[in-house]
C-alpha cells in the first residue's frame, strides 16, 4: 500500500519557469491538502480540496494553482516560480470525519533560483 | 501570521528532563491534532483530541485540549534521544486542516 506519493522529490526551478507537483493517494480518501514548510513556519496550508473537481484556497494561495480531476490525484501548479516559493511542500490526504488521520507524502524539495 | 502559535520554538533538554509544548489560537477547532515529523519525512499522527477538557495519554506523553477548543500542550515526562523531533498540532476547523508553527525538540543523552 503506497499510501500518498509525491512526485517529483527533488526540483530546482529558474524564476519565471513553470512547473506541476503531483500527489496521489490510493486510500481513496476525499479530502487533499497542499502545504509548504519553512524554517520556523510549520506548515502553512496553500490550497485544499474535498472531492473530485473541487478546490479552495488555503492561507496562502498566491502564486499557486491546482486542480482535481480524479479523485486519487492532486496537482499543484507554479505558473511563474518566484524564489519567495524555494520551499518544501507537502501533500496530505484523509478522509471526512473531523477526527480523521492525515497521511502525508514524504515532500518536494523545490529551489527556485 | 499564522493560526496557530507554538511555543517554544526550539527546545533542548537532557535526557530524563521533563518539556511542555504550548498551542494556542484565537479561534475555535472541532479537533485538534498533535503530529511529530523527523527529517525528510512528512508529519506522522500521534494523537486526535476532540472534546474541551480532554486529556489523553500515549506512554509518556500527555496531551490536553483546552476547555474552550483553542489552545492545546504536550507534555513529555523523562524525555529520550528517541522523542527528538519536530512536534506540530493540527488545527481542524470546516474543511480546513491547520497547523502550527512548530516545535524543535532535542534530547541530548
């Protein structure tokens, strides 16, 4: 059971070039998360979803896109990378209830330069 | 500013000392969560708590949900090398999952 992966792990970016980050889960879960962690940030949520085809903003959304088109994957876009997004980001799925587990995706190390 | 505010941000203790870690927040969770993530992990569940004024305990660790649902802390009692980590809790509001700013903890043996 792969649980929720990230592809790609590793990525460095020249500011301005676009690029997607992929999340899947196979745990058939409705709820996807995107987040990216800084140092002494935690995790800050960037935009979320609750079903297949739909998406809502986060705490900080700007200068990120996504979208949900099968409910097992979750895709994070940068339209125009900025060095302000150099960052680690972090996928979460789980399912409804209010006390319900996330299940994380092991991250993306993305540079932007 | 983030929703939720831990505290301390860093904390280095001895093995066999005892640590609190505090969460607070101006708003009201349905549940709150608390999670310990080790380097190039993601974030693992340690424990949910859903009613204000409970208290759960996981071996060593006790976590408690405040009375109003907007703050909670960890409490670790003779930590060890091995509890070292980053602790985040998790704020549950609607459909929106919140996290902390996080906790670095350090026991030295």
């Amino acid at each position: 059971n792969a649980g929720v992966t990230q592809t790609p792990k590793f990525r460095v970016l020249k500011t301005g070039q676009s690029m997607t980050l992929l999340c899947a889960q196979d745990m058939n879960h409705e709820y996807m998360y995107w987040y990216r962690q800084d140092p002494g940030m935690g995790l800050r949520l960037i935009h979320y979803s609750v079903g297949e085809g739909t998406t809502a903003k986060g705490e900080v959304p700007d200068g990120y896109n996504v979208s949900r088109l099968k409910k097992q994957n979750f895709l994070l876009g940068l339209e125009s990378a900025a060095p302000s997004q150099t960052s680690v980001y972090f996928c979460a799925s789980r399912v409804y209830p209010r006390g319900a587990e996330a299940f994380f995706g092991q991250g993306t190390r993305l540079t932007v330069v | 500013t983030q929703l939720l505010e831990q505290s301390p941000q860093f904390l280095s203790i001895q093995e066999g000392e005892n640590l609190t870690v505090y969460c607070n927040s101006s708003s009201v969770f349905s549940s709150l969560q608390w999670y310990r993530q080790e380097p190039g992990e993601g974030p693992v569940l340690l424990v949910t708590v859903v009613t204000g004024g409970e208290v759960k305990k996981l071996k060593r660790l006790t976590f408690q949900f405040g009375d109003a649902r907007k703050d909670s802390s960890l409490h670790i009692t003779a930590a060890q090398p091995g509890d070292t980590g980053l602790y985040l809790c998790a704020g549950i509001t609607g459909n929106q999952f919140y996290f902390g700013t996080g906790t670095s903890l350090t026991v030295i043996p």
